[in-house]
C-alpha cells in the first residue's frame, strides 16, 4: 500500500498472527490500508506459516522471509519512494513474536528502525502460547530452544522502540508478554510505549468493534508522530 505525497516514506512490514499455522486477512490488508491513511507506505508479508498437522520445526523460515524482506524494502524493490532509514515491522499475536524477534536479530540491515506489537506472543518459556510454541519448533522442544526465541531475552541497546498494546484479560496469549518485551527494553534504556486495555477478546486486530480498544490506533499514530515518522499536523 502506497502512502500519497511527495518525497521518501517510512514504510512499515505487516506481519498477521495466526499461531504460525494461518495469517488472518483481517490483521493484513485492513492494516496496511490504515499505515498508508497515516501517510506511510506498508507491505504485508505472508511468512511461512506450518502446514496443517505438521510436527517438524518451522524455524528459521520466518525469521529468515521476514529479514530478507527488510532488506528487499531497504534496497528499493518494493519501488515506492522509501526512506531507508525508517523502516519499522507491526506485527499481532504470532506475527508479533516475529516482528519482536526480527527487532533483536543482529544484523543491522535486516533490523527494522521501529517496532509495533500488538497482543504479542513474546515468552516461550513463561506462559507461553504452546500452539504458537510446537508450530515454531515442533513438539517437545527444549527449554534451550524455547528461551533462544523468547524475544523479551533477545533485547539489547541495539533493539529499536517500540509501540506496544494488549488488553488485561486476553485468554489465548497473557498480558505478560507484552509487560515482558517493554520491561526489557526500559532495562537497556530503549524507550517504549505500553498500553494495557482492561478488557477485549485475542486477535482483534484494528478492532473497529471495541471502541474502547480501537484507540490504539491513535495511540500509535501519536506515537509515529512522536518519532518523526509523521509530520505533527498530519
């Protein structure tokens, strides 16, 4: 989805949860629609998700699309006009344990300059989401595994700020992902933005059914302005 104007964008990589078995529809399009409203340019990514009864580890093949995709959008194959140096990743529930892990990757030039998460799985180790957990890894995988994708022991300075929500009472994945992942960052002294909403189901994406909910969408529009990523009267 291109963003209207004149000169370089930041552009933001869409990734949809699903348990990294599916990517929901309505965490994809509806989103880019609503980054290139606010003046950035988005891309959805469709990672490699398991296939249905699948046993085996999916690891690295999302980490691996996701960071060739930042370097794709970094050396202008998307074609739109991209500030390089404002490349961010958003991603919900699975697509949000793929986006925290692809902030804390080491190299620099898949790395993206800006994270959004949005009901995250970010722990598989404490209270992890276990379908999320045996579709990454395969079934019974060690803790070793486990805690080397847990994103919240993966940040460093080098990790980039983030814009980060959940709501309280969120039955598939538990707020303290989310609580998780920005307790790590304020550790290291990268800033980051937390929102916890009482209440509201998993998965709601743009959530235009909750008005409550919804206004994190604004919230993190505020937040890109915040960042320079929007214009202040935008």
């Amino acid at each position: 989805m291109a963003a209207d104007g004149d000169g370089p964008r930041p552009l933001v990589l869409v990734l949809p949860g699903g348990g990294y078995r599916m990517t929901a529809d309505h965490e994809a399009e509806p989103v880019a629609r609503w980054l290139a409203g606010l003046g950035l340019h988005a891309v959805v990514l469709p990672y490699p998700v398991a296939p249905e009864g699948a046993t085996g580890p999916l690891h690295p093949a999302p980490l691996d699309a996701a960071a060739a995709a930042v370097r794709w959008v970094r050396a202008g194959g998307t074609g739109l006009d991209v500030d390089a140096g404002r490349v961010g990743v958003l991603g919900f529930s699975a697509g949000g344990h793929l986006a925290a892990t692809l902030s804390t990757v080491e190299d620099a030039g898949a790395r993206p300059d800006a994270t959004v998460l949005c009901y995250p799985v970010v722990s598989l180790v404490a209270e992890p989401h276990v379908g999320s957990v045996d579709a990454l890894l395969g079934t019974g995988a060690d803790a070793d595994a486990r805690a080397a994708l847990s994103a919240d022991r993966r940040v460093t300075a080098a990790t980039p700020p983030a814009f980060v929500w959940h709501t309280a009472d969120d039955d598939a994945v538990p707020v303290s992902h989310a609580v998780r992942y920005a307790q790590a960052l304020w550790a290291v002294g990268v800033p980051a933005e937390l929102h916890v909403y009482p209440t509201g189901r998993h998965g709601l994406g743009l959530a235009t059914d909750d008005v409550h909910v919804a206004r994190w969408a604004d919230a993190c529009a505020a937040w890109l302005t915040q960042l320079g990523w929007r214009a202040p009267d935008a």
